[in-house]
C-alpha cells in the first residue's frame, strides 16, 4: 500500500468522523428542541388543569352561597357569565404559539377571578355562611387551586423561557428556523391579576 492512499484512508476517515460527529450533534440539538417543546406543552396542560379544577369548583360555591344571599342575584349571573365565557374558550397545544389567543384565554380567567372577587365580597355580609361546614371545604379547596394556578403558571414559563433560549442560542437557532421551531409567548396576566382572589375571611 503506497504512502498516498495511507494518506487518503486517513483524511477520509478523519471526514467520515466528523460527519458523524456533526450529525450527532444536529441529533442532539433537534432531541433537545423537541424536549424543550414538549416540557412547554406539558406544562400548560397542567395550567389548564388547575383552570378546570376551579372552574368546577365554582357551581358548588355558588349554590352554597345562594342558600344565604338569595338577593344577590346580580353577583351571581356576574359568576356565571364570567364561568360560561371561560367555558367557551379552549386552547390547543398548536394555539400556544399564538399570543392572541393566550391573550384571549387569560382575559377569560382574569374576567372569572374579578368575578369570583365579587363574590367574596357577598360573603363578607353573611357571618352564618362563613361558618358554614360546606362553605369552607369550598374556600379551603378554591383557595389551594388559586395557589396551584400560580404555581403552575411560573412553571409554565419557566420551561417556555428554557425552550425560548435554545431555540434562540447559536446553531441551535438555525436548525430552530429549518424545521420550524418558533418562539412561545409567556403566560402573562392582566395589571393587578398576579395575585390569587382574596378568599380569606
């Protein structure tokens, strides 16, 4: 075997290593891609789990409520308009690249927060119903899903931010544009809907 084909053997095994090298790591970066995507996706479905956890919540509530207000009618068509609106609005894991409707969904639930707010509101005025057995099951279980939305939602954004970020970094964000990869909107509430409705008494 003469020097020049050991040469050419070398050269061509040194390329065929960095070929292989090189698609590893498009591999790497396209599996890292779909992890970050499907991380976001997951944890929107656990937003939107505690959403529908509250959202059932709501018609024991009221009925509690009404056995001791019955005269607060306007406060409680204002729950269940706010609960219908939310109830019309769904999203798919394809709508959370879309900001617009997002924003849409969060105006829904920031609309039955303010809602569920005037409730609360009702409530002040009735000190037998606060005692109530029934009533606060009810308060303790809306008052731990308000908390869990929120953690759910920081959650959410994080794995958005983390998905965001490597799909922006260098090489990644050219494999990102190849086979579509775009960027997420946060999960972004209303002025002043960063805060749970106040449910204590």
């Amino acid at each position: 075997m003469g020097k020049g084909c050991t040469i050419s053997l070398i050269v061509g095994g040194v390329i065929v290593f960095a070929l292989f090298l090189f698609g590893m790591f498009l591999i790497g970066t396209y599996n890292s891609m779909v992890t970050f995507n499907e991380d976001a996706t997951a944890g929107w479905a656990q937003v939107e789990n505690q959403y529908q956890r509250r959202f059932d919540l709501i018609p024991n509530l009221v009925s509690t409520v009404k056995g001791y207000a019955k005269h607060e009618s306007e406060t409680f068509i204002l729950v269940t308009e706010a609960r219908s609106k939310v109830g019309q609005i769904n999203i798919k894991a394809s709508d959370l690249n879309d900001p617009a409707k997002l924003k849409q969904f969060q105006s829904a639930q920031d609309g039955l927060s303010g809602a569920l707010s005037k409730l609360m509101v009702v409530i002040e005025k009735y000190p037998d119903l606060k005692a109530n057995k029934n009533f606060l099951a009810l308060q303790s279980q809306l008052e731990g899903t308000e908390n869990r939305i929120a953690v759910e939602r920081r959650r959410f954004n994080e794995s958005v931010k983390v998905y965001n970020k490597k799909i922006k970094q260098f090489p990644a964000n050219m494999m990102a544009n190849m086979f579509g990869f775009s960027e997420r909107p946060y999960f972004e509430g209303e002025e002043g809907t960063n805060k749970a409705p106040k449910v204590e008494f």
